[in-house]
C-alpha cells in the first residue's frame, strides 16, 4: 500500500497494492534512494495531486519513508511515476549537498 499526500505534505489517500503493476524502491551505495511504480489506469485519477507518496519501512513498520514525485510518463499499463527521498530532495534544495569531482 502507499500513501499519498498533496503538496503541504498532508496526507489524503491510499493506494491499494493492486493499484500497482510494478514497484520497485532502489538504495544504491552512496547514492539517491528512490522508488518507481506504476499505477494502473483504474487508479491514476487519485494521483492528481499527489506531489509526495509514502510507504511503511520494511525494516520497522511504525515509519513512513516519504519520497517527492519527479517525473511521470505514460506506460501501456497506467502512468509509471519515478521520486527521489524526500530527505536527499530537501538537503539539496537546502544546499547540504553538493557534487563536487575531483578531475
């Protein structure tokens, strides 16, 4: 199941897991976590204002992981949307973090 909250972050529906044809959440070493789904056609009409999507912690299932929507593209089965966590989006925004290469 995920959650869907608007963009002051207030929570204001569910998705039901056979909302879902894919989800895939990737936490690469070092790296931005993020989460992929697809929302199938009977469903995409609760995401019109979703900016942020949340599920239980596998790991502890009384938190949340939240992460921000960044892109969304048509699939043959629904709407497949990409997002990055909401903690690495606001340390950026903030300027904490930065990329900086050695050449």
């Amino acid at each position: 199941m995920l959650f869907l909250f608007d963009k002051n972050e207030g929570f204001y529906d569910e998705l039901p897991v056979d909302s879902l044809s894919s989800c895939v959440q990737t936490e690469p070493i070092n790296g931005i976590v993020s989460l992929s789904f697809t929302v199938t056609i009977d469903y995409i009409d609760r995401m019109k204002d979703a900016v942020y999507i949340g599920h239980r912690d596998v790991v502890n299932d009384k938190f949340i992981q939240v992460y921000k929507i960044v892109t969304n593209k048509t699939a043959d089965d629904g709407i497949t949307y990409n997002a990055v966590h909401i903690v690495h989006d606001e340390l950026t925004g903030y300027g904490y973090i930065r990329e900086k290469r050695l050449l």
